[in-house]
C-alpha cells in the first residue's frame, strides 16, 4: 500500500512539474525586477550612493570625540620650596607615579574654502546619477523581457503552425498515395510531397527547440530554474499599438527630457562641476571652532599638581592655511576642469545618439507596422488560395504540385504574419525605451 501511494505521489510530482507555467508579461516584469542579479548589482550601487551623502552631509555637522588615558610613569626626585613660617616646607611637583585622563572634544567646521558643502554636492548629484543609472538598466531589462516574452510566443505559435501544416501535409500525402493507387498519380508527385513533408517536420522540430531556448533566457530573466517551462497567455494587441500617433521631433524632444542615461549625465556634469569649486578650496584657509571638557588625575592646568582628580576646560579658533603646496592644488584644479570637459563632451554625445536611436526605432516600427499589414492580407489570401486549390484537387481539377504549392504559400503566409506581428510589437517596445517610457 506504502508503495502504492509513492507512486501516486511521483506521478503526480511528474505530472505538476512537466505543466507548463503561464505568465503574463507582466509578471514576468514584476518577477525579474525582484530578482534579477544585474538588477540588484545596481540598486546596491544607489544604496552605497546614497550612504555616501549621508557620510559628507555628516562632515558639516559638529564632531564630538572622546579620548581616555592611563599611563604608569616612571618615579623623579620631587621638587619642593623651604618658606617662612607658617608655610615651611612646600611641595611643587610631587613624584606622581600614575596619571589618569578623559577629554571631550567638540570640532565643528566654520570654513573650509566650500570644499564641505561642494564634496555634499557632488555626493548629492552621484546618488542622482545612480538612481538614473539604475532606471535606465532597469528599462534595458524590461526591454529585453519584453523582446524574449514576445519571442517565446512567436516561436510557439510557429510551432503550432508548423505542426498544423505537418497534419495537413500528412492528410495531403495519403489523398495522393490514394491516387496514385488509382493510378491517377506518379511516383515523382508523391515523392514531391514526401519531400516537402520531411523539410516541414524538421522546420517543427527546429521551432521546438527554439521554444526551449526561448524559454530558458525568459526563465534567466525572471530568475526561475532554466527548465521551467513558461507558457505565455497574452496575445499582442495591435489596435493599441498605432505608430501613427507619433511624431518623430515631438519622441526626440520628449527622450532628451526623459531618457534616464542623459538625466545621469547631467547630474555628472554638475557633480564635476561642484568638484572644480572643491579642488579650488585648497587655496583658501580653514577655520574650526574647538572646544575640549578634560578631567584628569592629576590635571595638568592645576598648579601644584595633586594625584587626585580634577576638571577643566577650554574653547577657541584654529586657523590652518597651506601657504605652498608646490601647485598641487593648482594640479588638482586642472584634473577637475579636464574631467567636467569629458562629462560635457559626454552630454552631448549623448544628445546626438539619443536622436540617432529615437529615429532608428521611430523608422523600424514605421516598417514593422507596414508589414503587419500587408502579412495579414497575404494570409487572407494564402487561406482562400489554399481553400479554393484543395476543392480543385479533390474533384480532380488541380495538380498535385499546385495543391502542394498552395499549403506551402499558406504556410509561409502565417510564418510571416506571426514574425510581422511579434517584430511590431517588440519595435514599439524599443521605440518606448529609446524615448524613456518604458
């Protein structure tokens, strides 16, 4: 009985695990922004942006340290003053053989030449930068979930078509066999359909293999074992879809505004620039404001010295000024000027690739869009063809080879339609990231 129920449990686990697991686009999406390892590469970068703004903001605020002290010292001869009476004998500086201290000290940075509030800037403008930087590799990977989800459908539902033509093809090559029987056939017209019968099933078994490796970069993606099979249930929806409802110069100045790669580059220039105001402030002097609490055993500030514990505090400037540094900050100034002029070369380098790939994908939807259309009434027509040629062939008024013509035609049509239609629907998806709303 134990066995009996075991091999239920195995079957039916073998059963649960050969079912295919069907994903919407959008869950694919919200699984691999959740999991995906590039992805979490760079939302790790945005944190550590983000904790470093927080570590300069911190070097503007007051510094409060403590330091404590135990120190065994070596015995000396005392020094001590013979006085009149009633003083007598004094003891100046008794032999103390143990020395106790603690010291609070409170700095706070009044001028630094701006290079504190320039160095939060730029700290500011980087943790800017990154969150652009993770927008924009996020909409790379939505992108290519996208593209590989749309894939996956195209080649099952090419899949379905090439099995579906295998079955007509079989049904076509018992129909001749029948003929030729009758001898109202020839050895080379059944051949002709072995032959294209045979380049049909391997294109099938082709498309299998395209569904697995489809589906294995989708499962990558999304962070799913490799072997998961994943069936799409959404079908494209092309209505929506109408690349005329775009204009070319309106997508280009909408990308320069939204595209997450220019914002990065910009928030760079600016942090670059606030770098050349900060490697300038090493010319200027810096002031703190100190103040220091000591308690100590003895307390050097208490004349005579006594071995016993006693407070004392004091608070003032400090001034310090680099008078010659041998031109290093005027070298440090050099390097920050020369890396804002690569940011600003940057910028607008990207301005012109931003228009280059908004007009190359605006152009390849525009394609895309005219396929799908002229596919669709090429498989309009490849159906009726194909009716109107297999009445012909059953009541003996077409050939053989025009038959077989006519399901390859129809064959391709719906191959080409899919391909047209899945190509749309990833262009537009390109079109969309190349203008930052994707």
């Amino acid at each position: 009985m134990k066995k009996f129920v075991l091999l239920i449990q195995v079957i039916y686990f073998c059963f649960a695990v050969s079912q295919p697991q069907p994903l919407k686009l959008s869950d694919c999406i919200h699984q691999a922004t959740e999991k995906n390892p590039s992805l979490e590469i760079s939302r790790a970068k945005v944190r550590a942006a983000e904790a470093r703004y927080s570590e300069v903001n911190a070097s503007l605020l007051p510094q409060i340290k403590f330091l404590g002290r135990v120190t065994e010292l070596s015995s000396v001869p005392e020094f001590s003053l013979t006085l009149p009476p009633p003083i007598n004998k004094r003891t100046l500086f008794p032999s103390i053989t143990e020395s106790y201290a603690m010291r609070f000290t409170l700095q706070q940075p009044l001028f630094m030449g701006l290079k504190l509030i320039k160095n939060k800037e730029m700290a500011d403008f980087n943790a800017d930068a990154s969150k652009e930087d993770y927008s924009r590799e996020r909409s790379e990977l939505i992108l290519n979930i996208i593209s590989t989800y749309w894939n996956l459908y195209s080649a099952k539902r090419i899949e379905e078509a090439l099995k579906q033509s295998v079955e007509q093809m079989n049904e076509h090559l018992k129909d001749v066999k029948s003929l030729f029987q009758q001898g109202m056939a020839t050895d080379a017209e059944v051949m002709k359909v072995q032959v294209q019968l045979s380049d049909v099933k391997v294109r099938h078994i082709e498309s299998k293999n395209s569904i697995r490796i489809a589906s294995m970069l989708l499962n990558s993606l999304i962070g799913q074992p490799l072997e998961t099979e994943i069936e799409p249930i959404e079908t494209p929806e092309l209505q929506n879809e109408s690349i005329h409802k775009y204009d070319l110069e309106d997508l280009k100045n909408i990308a320069r505004e939204r595209r997450p790669d220019i914002k990065a580059m910009r928030f760079r220039c600016d942090m670059n620039y606030a770098g050349v105001t900060a490697a300038k402030s090493g010319w200027y002097p810096q002031i703190f404001l100190a103040a220091n609490y000591d308690y100590a055993n003895p307390n050097q500030r208490i004349f005579p010295q006594e071995a016993k514990w006693n407070s004392s505090w004091d608070i003032g400037l400090t001034v310090q000024w680099n008078v010659w540094d041998w031109f290093a900050t005027e070298h440090q100034t050099t390097q920050a000027e020369a890396v804002l002029r690569q940011s600003e070369a940057g910028l607008a380098q990207i301005n012109d690739a931003i228009s280059l790939d908004v007009a190359r994908h605006y152009y390849s939807a525009q394609t895309s869009s005219e396929k799908v259309q002229v596919a669709k009434i090429g498989v309009e027509v490849a159906e009726e063809s194909f009716r109107l040629a297999y009445q012909k062939f059953k009541n003996g008024l077409l050939s053989n080879s025009d038959l077989l013509d006519a399901e390859v035609a129809l064959l391709q049509a719906k191959l080409t339609y899919t391909q047209a239609v899945i190509e749309f629907i990833i262009s537009i998806a390109q079109l969309k990231k190349a203008v930052g709303e994707l």
